[in-house]
C-alpha cells in the first residue's frame, strides 16, 4: 500500500508570525489521498491556523490531489488562517499551472518568504495585556491646576445655509456597453436590472444612472487554449478539464466524466477532421460558473460526426461557427 509521510514542526519569525510547517514525503493521488486527509484534518482538530505545506519530497500529485489541497485552502481559511506552499518541485508546479491551481495557491520558494506573508496576514501572536497596558502619570507628580479662561465673547448669531444647487440627474442611453470584469466579453446592457455574462455566467447589476458593477467571486477564469490537432495534446486538456471541474466543486464522478467525454471529443476530431495535422489548432474555452461548467470545442477542420458519440454532459449544442465547421458546446451541472 502507498503510504505518505508527514514531519511538522513549528517555526516563528522574529516579528512574531507563527506557523507549522509540515514535510511531506511521497505522493498525493488516489491511493494516499485518504491517508493525507486523516493527518490534515488531525492538524485543524489540534487548533492549527497557518499551515506551510514543504513540497520538497512530493514526488507527484495529481488532479484529485490538487482538488483535495483547494479544499484544504478554504478549510484554514474558515478558521481565520492560511495554507501556503513552500519549495514545491518544478514537476509538480508544471501540474500546477497546467490545471490552473497555482492562481489558487499562495507559494513561495522558502519559508521566510512565507512567515513574511503569513505576518502580513495577521498571524502574528498576540502580546500580553501588560505589556501594551498604557503608562499612567505617577500620583506624586504634582499636576497644575487649570489655566485661567479668558471671558468669551457671545457667538454670532447663526446665517443659514444657502440650500444646495440642484445637480441634473445624468441622462443615459440604453443599450449600454460594458466589458465583462471576469473573461472580457462585451457585453450589451439592454436597461436597469441584473444579468448574466452570456461567455462565463458572471454577474453584473445596472442601476438607472447607468452604472454597471461586476460582484467579487472566487471562481477561477475561464481557460481558453488552443492545441496542437495531435492525440496527445488530448489528453492534456481532459486533464486541464478535470481539475477545473475539481476547484469549482463537481463531484469525483462527474470531473472524471468531463476527462472522458472531452478527451474522446477532441480524439475524434484529431483522427477524423485533421488527420493527426500538427500545423493545425483546436480550440478550446472551458468556463466555470456557480452553477457547473460549460466547455466548447472548436472545430474547424472538415468535419467531425460525432452524433455517435455518448457522453454524461447534462446538454449537448452544436452550432455553426462562423467561419468554417463547427462549435460542440458541453454543459455540465453541478
């Protein structure tokens, strides 16, 4: 049986940031990521805050492993704390920005650059009462007496205050422009009210005065890449697909699905509409929402039958695109 190893010890900086710091050896993917989830949990259930994950000796991780450490994330974030990654290895950082997590997580290269962080944070241990208690005079300094007061003369009597001009209420013109805070899109506001991005489902509310304002989220942005038309490439995108659909919180079952429904999309499209043509691109746009993820595949070779072709999405579109062949869009709901 795969095991995993945890040393943690605990550091503190000279400003007073406090945090542990856990070594992990071995790897985080399916066959020790429950053995993982015991030692973190047993970390939280022992009061831990701010928790540096050493990723010296991770010799692999994987999307389910990725997708375990964001939940981690949120968990030392509920408890007012943080979880940052220190000295991670350049095969597991290339994971990382190939699925999109190093957005998600804070890393650093070594720990002073993480308790700097952490100290920035508020993760500084808090002084005694005493020690801040401020400094009282002592009760043998003599204290003089108050000054004289001068008599003073009787205040004018109040003018009122000429009433405010009227400023003209600033006339809009519906529709409106606007630029999607999350992905870019232009969008066209038909009037006051709230609607949705029609590329990424983001938010934005217009009020009368023609103010538009897009709502914070922490869904990551949409992913839009374009691949090589080889079976390789393939498999990379179902994998970019998977640990998306793991960071906005589909289920195991339904991520693995969206591997496997993408993957075969974009094979077929390899084999039949390209021929294994490496100087030609597919183009993918993978974008998350509250409610799940939406992905669309370009396909502008000579054509693809994919009615064939069975697959878990919840809805299944395929349009025209503008250009040449067709645009095969994927909903999946959470």
């Amino acid at each position: 049986m795969a095991a995993i190893d945890f040393k943690v010890r605990n550091v503190k900086s000279p400003e007073g940031a406090a945090a542990a710091v856990a070594e992990v050896t071995g790897s985080i993917d399916a066959t020790t990521i429950n053995q993982f989830q015991t030692i973190m949990d047993k970390l939280v259930q022992k009061g831990v805050k701010n928790l540096m994950l050493d990723c010296t000796n991770i010799k692999y991780i994987n999307s389910t492993g990725l997708g375990t450490l964001l939940k981690y994330v949120d968990t030392f974030s509920g408890v007012g704390g943080n979880l940052v990654f220190i000295r991670v290895p350049s095969k597991v950082m290339l994971v990382m920005e190939m699925l999109g997590f190093n957005a998600l997580f804070n890393i650093y290269e070594e720990e002073d650059d993480a308790l700097q962080f952490l100290g920035a944070s508020g993760a500084v241990e808090e002084a005694p009462a005493e020690a801040v208690a401020p400094e009282m005079p002592s009760l043998q300094t003599p204290v003089p007496g108050p000054a004289p007061v001068s008599p003073i003369a009787p205040a004018p009597a109040p003018v009122a205050a000429a009433p405010p001009a009227a400023v003209p209420a600033r006339k809009v013109s519906f529709p409106l422009e606007a630029e999607c805070s999350r992905c870019g899109q232009k969008l066209e506001i038909p009037g006051e009210g709230t609607f949705r991005c029609p590329r990424c489902a983001q938010m934005c509310a217009v009020n009368g005065s023609g103010s538009v304002e897009f709502p914070a989220t922490r869904l990551p942005a949409p992913v839009e890449v374009s691949v090589p038309a080889t079976a390789g490439f393939a498999g990379v995108v179902a994998a970019l697909a998977e640990g998306l659909a793991i960071t906005i919180g589909l289920n195991s079952d339904k991520s693995q699905q969206i591997r496997e429904d993408i993957g075969g999309i974009i094979s077929a499209m390899v084999e039949n509409s390209y021929s294994g043509d490496a100087t030609s691109a597919i183009n993918i746009l993978l974008m998350p929402s509250e409610t799940g993820l939406r992905s669309e595949i370009v396909d502008n070779g000579s054509g693809t039958d994919l009615s064939s072709m069975q697959t878990g999405a919840d809805d299944v579109r395929v349009t025209p695109h503008p250009v040449k062949g067709s645009v095969y869009a994927l909903l999946y709901n959470k």
